[in-house]
C-alpha cells in the first residue's frame, strides 16, 4: 500500500515558517511511527500570484483534488490589498474551500490551561472552555450569484447574493449532530430568522433533520446577534455551534479571540468521503498571514502543528497519535516555553518559531 | 409655537414597563424644565399583530412620519415565534426603521465606571470604554431583493440579497466622519471586501467621502471578523466604527456586551432633516424584549431612559438637558441602586424597575 499524501501550501506571510515547523513533526511521524506520508509543497495566495498571476493554479488545484489532505498556512497581505478582486489571494483558498467542497469547517474555541490569564475575559468565565464551532464554508453570500460592482445610472451598486439550499444546510447539520454525539451532545444554531427568509429556512431545516435523525441530541436555536453577545458573556454555556458561512466566520473568530489563544487554534474543513473512505479535506491554523511579523522568528507554529493533529483524526483515523501530539504540544506549555505572542507571565522562556517546533518534536 | 411632538411606541415584553419609568421622565421635564411635549402613544410589533394583525398599521406608520421623534421600548417574543416572516413583530420595526428612511444607527458602547465589575471582560480592558458603532440601518440584507424562501426542483432554497448603492453608504460615512470630529476624530469602517464586492463598493466609497471631504479625520479599515476579533481583544483601540447593517448588528451587540452594561445602553436612529429642521428619529434601547423577565419588576429601565437622553441631544437640541438626565442616572447608581441586572456586588440596593425610575426622577 502506497502512503497517505498531503499537499502542503504554506501560503504567504507566518504560513511558510510556521509550516517548517509541521514538517518536522510530519518527519518525526514518519521516522518514529511508521506513518510515512507522501508530501508535496505548491503555492497558494500572494505568493502564487506572484508566480503565476493567480493566487491558485489549476495545476495546484488539481493536485489539491488528488491528494489525501492538504495542509494549508495563511494567506494574504498588504502588499496584494490593491491587486483586483478576482486575483486577491484570498480566492485561492476560497476556490480551493469550494471546488474541494469542503462544507463543514470544524473551528474548536479551546482555552488552554497554561494560557487563561492571556484572554480579556476573566478567567472564571473562560478556563475550561471547549466549544466547537461548525461553520458551513461552501457557500451562502461567499459564493452566491449575482455578485459584483455594477453601474446603475450615475451610480455604482455592490452586490451579493446570500443563498443556501435545502441540502447544503442539511449536511453540514449532519455534521454537527454527529460530532454532538462524541461531545456534550447539545448544539445551537445560529442565523437571523426575524430578519432574513435564508435564516428561516436554515432554522426550519436544522430543526427537521434534527427531529428525523438525531431526536436525542439536545437542540437550540439563537439570533446570531444575540449569539455574538452570549458567546462574550458565557461561553460554556455552548457545546457545538453550528451556523452559516458569513456568521461563521465573525462567530468563529470571536469565539477563537476569547480563549486567549489564537495562535494556538486549529482547523478542519472536511467534504464528502473520496473513493478510499477519506472525506476530502483541509487543515490550516484559524489565525492569519501576519504579515507584521513574518520572518522575525515570533510566529506561534502551534495551530498549524494542533491542525495537523486534526488532520490525524479526522483524516487519518489516528485519533490516538493525534492525542500524542495535543499532549506533546500541553507538556512543553507546562513547561513554560512561550512564543511572542504569549509572552508577559513571570517565568516563563521565550523561544522562537523554530524553538517550539523542536521543543514539540522533542516531547513526542 | 406649539410643543414638539413625541410617539411612544412601547412594544412587547419588558416596552411598556421601562417606557413607563421614561413617561415619568418626559413628565418631569415637561413640569420642571418648561419642555412640555406632545406626547402620543400606539401599538408596534406582537401587541399591534394581536390587536389589528399587523405589526404595525399604516395609521402608527403615518403618524411616526408626522411626529419630531419615535421612542420605542422593544419587539418580539416567543408567544409570536411561528408567525409568518411577513407579519412577524420585527417587521413592524424594520418598516418604520425603512419607511422613516433612518439610515444612521448610533450605538454607544459605553462602561459605566460603577458597573465594569459586570463584564465578563478583565476590567482593565472595559473601564472608561466610550466607543460609538454607526450601523447603517435602511439597506443591505435587510432589505435587499430579490428575497424569499423558493422552491426549486425537489429543493427549497433561501435567498436574500446584500445590495449597496454608493449614495447609501456615503450618506452613512458622513455621519461617522461628523461624529468623529465631535470625539477622537477616528473611524474604522469594517466590511469583508476580502470576500464580498459589496464590501469592497462600501471601503472604496468610505475612503472616497474621506479623502475628499474628512481627510482631517483619521481612517482605517477592517474586516469584519478581524473586527470582532479586536473588540474583544482591546476595545479601548476604537472610537467611531462605521459598518452596514447585519455586521453592525452583530457587531454593536458584541460591543454592547462587553461593557457588562446592556441594560443600559440607549441607541438613535436617525434620517434626514426634516422641514423644521430636525433629522427624522428613533430612539430605542439596545436591549430587546426579555419576555422572560416581563412583569417581574426586574427589567432596567435605564437604557429607555437614556434613549430619551439621546432624543434631547439629537433631535431637539438640548445636550445640556440630556447631560443633566445622563448625571441624574449616574448619580443614582453612585448612590448603589441596582436593578435585577446589575445585583452581585455588596453594598448595593436592590430596586424594582419603577423605584429606578423614581430615583432618577428624584435626582433631577
Ligand atoms: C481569509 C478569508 C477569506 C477567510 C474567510 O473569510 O473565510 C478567513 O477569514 C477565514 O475565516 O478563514
Ligand atoms: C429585532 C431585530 C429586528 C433587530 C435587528 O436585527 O436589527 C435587533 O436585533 C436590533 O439590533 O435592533
């Protein structure tokens, strides 16, 4: 049997040093464990631009399609904020989200125990936290047509279209009444329905598969809105929350922000099952291309090592080596090895990007 | 010259009980202070759907138009959840918000020093926190067509349109860029032009009003995301935001949040002038309906309170008279009144909603 393959696109600004990190750890896996993979690296985002003159090749994609996952770093920068909409290096990862249709992105909210005294919120109401985040990513106003910048009259117009159909709302509730089951067995979803027909129709979907296949998963429903402010004032009064594209990605954000440890979040965007059983997927850290301190040494290479752990689970049914990961990466915290991004306690030893990969590598 | 003239909407829910304690006040001023109002009252939202079927009539709508400013207490509850969209008691809301044309949101988010120990943020991160969210409140997917839940094949879909015109939201960014000047002279607009054309109209036109009008006032941009990211991170960074509707409704809920003061947070809605002058207006707490608390004397009539505080400010020219009603709020809660919502502290006394309204009242 040939080994499991992973694209890796470190992509622009932390993503490539924060990926030379992953890499270390993927070579320890292989040496160690006996889980070789197959790995190839390509460009994604500015820098693919730069190559190319497009933030995704079909090249790249193609191989994205091929692959058993890819792994992903981070994309965009200032330097491409001019570049025009259709090339921003954004919408390399959006075509890859979309053609790949990656539907469910599973965000976890994790608080880490070494970590609560880095959120704003107080620590009482943030210690512990657990909560995960399942965001639709294939479509809604991200993908919806018409859409553009159009003239009408003296006048431009911006447009977008939000849209969901029957059937995507209903996998990516599957999805999160069947993670529900493997955690706390509640979820909440989130939309406008007093305001938008989309969000009544994601509310009346939700319910209805809920009712017909999962009775006994404990279900709630909120105003996005009124879920902004729950998630700041309690969030563990949430388990799973699963919600649209647009919610998704201001709700998933928040929620990352409050655990204090941004830098330290993971995620996984997951399709449907390919020919060999694996669902087709992505991995890549919540966090962005902080193109302020790219190259500094000061990236925090965890969320990008935690989504390979993700990748372990949910890829690869290595649910165990993937425990074996999350608990190399909590020994060396409780060992005080801080990146920049989390220095500021009393005792604590600052090291670098390449410090806390090998720190990492060395626990395992 | 005959009065101004004021109509109270009070609603659903805890409305009609905090928008007694603000008749107490309007009363106060009229006897005290030689500012005698008009005043007339009428249904919005479950209440007028359960006494005419709608939630709201066009003869409240007409008057609202006639009169120099609205004061709304809240709409909704679950008693109308399974009302059809079009009748829902948010529509009635939504219209007069449409109708009157009261593009320009204004949400203060402000700590009040007495209650910082409220938010479920560190306290150092909210104390002295005074930011203003402009929410574009007459378009975007609010309001945008095509909308509706269809049928399609076998499929329903839900659709609803995000839709700017260039005069929308330059109408808007003047608001903010005034205000900014009357502050610290510094906006942040947030959008998500990394994803949406709409966003990238509404950035474009920002910078555009801007440069050629406000270059004095210190602008920048944000995703949205990014943007509530950073409001939960350190929200003392902003002083005026400006973003469209649905992101300004998450977003200023979130900020209100944060001060750990919702019950206390009053918000405007303003339009154009009127012939004598005076922008068309309403005024309405950030805090809605709280069905759950309806009755009970627990609600906190302080938000409704000082929405009357923003109508004398902004409608009729009397900031001294709204800060004279913004010390008398103050003062009672130095004094360690507290409402239901702000118990926890020692050394506080507990008060019934009317009791709060008495002693402001009495501190005038
Ligand atoms: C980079 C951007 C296109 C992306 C999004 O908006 O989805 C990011 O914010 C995210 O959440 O993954
Ligand atoms: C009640 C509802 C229609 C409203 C909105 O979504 O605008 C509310 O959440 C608000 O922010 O005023």
């Amino acid at each position: 049997m040939s080994n499991p393959s992973l694209l890796i696109l470190p992509g622009d600004g932390i993503g490539p040093e924060v990926m030379a990190e992953v890499r270390k750890v993927i070579d320890w896996f292989g040496a160690k464990r006996d889980m070789a993979f197959d790995v190839s690296e390509d460009l994604v985002g500015g820098c693919a631009y730069d190559a190319h003159g497009t933030p995704l090749t079909d090249e790249t994609m193609a191989k994205a399609q091929e692959v058993d996952a890819v792994l992903l770093g981070a994309v965009g920068g200032p330097k491409y904020d001019t570049l025009d909409f259709s090339v921003k290096p954004e919408r390399g990862l959006l075509r890859l989200r979309k053609e790949m249709d990656l539907y469910a992105n599973l965000r976890p909210a994790q608080c880490f125990d070494a970590l609560a005294d880095f959120s704003s919120l107080k620590k009482d109401v943030v210690a512990g936290l657990d909560i995960m985040i399942i965001r639709e990513l294939t479509s809604g106003v991200y993908f919806g047509e018409p859409r553009g910048v159009f003239k009408e009259g003296n006048e431009r117009v911006g447009i977008n279209t939000q849209r969901y159909t029957e059937s995507e709302i209903a996998r990516v509730a599957r999805s999160a009444f069947e993670l529900a089951r493997k955690r706390d067995n509640k979820v909440c979803s989130m939309e406008k329905a007093n305001v938008m027909e989309s969000g009544v129709l994601w509310r009346d979907v939700v319910q209805e598969i809920h009712d017909a296949e999962y009775p006994d998963v404990e279900l709630s429903h909120m105003y996005a809105d009124a879920g902004a402010m729950q998630l700041t004032r309690w969030p563990k009064q949430f388990d799973v929350i699963v919600t649209d594209n647009l919610f998704g990605d201001l709700l998933s954000d928040l929620a990352a922000m409050l655990t204090g440890s941004l830098g330290m979040l993971p995620s996984a965007s997951l399709g449907a099952p390919m020919a060999n059983g694996r669902p087709k997927a992505l991995y890549e850290p919540v966090h962005g291309s902080a193109p302020d301190i790219a190259g500094t040494g000061k990236a925090n290479p965890i969320a990008c090592i935690l989504s390979f752990a993700m990748a372990l689970r949910y890829s690869f049914d290595k649910g165990d080596e993937a425990t074996r990961l999350e608990d190399a990466v909590n020994a060396v915290l409780a060992d005080g090895l801080r990146t920049a991004d989390l220095l500021g306690e009393d005792g604590v030893q600052p090291v670098s990007t390449a410090e806390m990969g090998d720190a990492i590598v060395a626990k395992l």
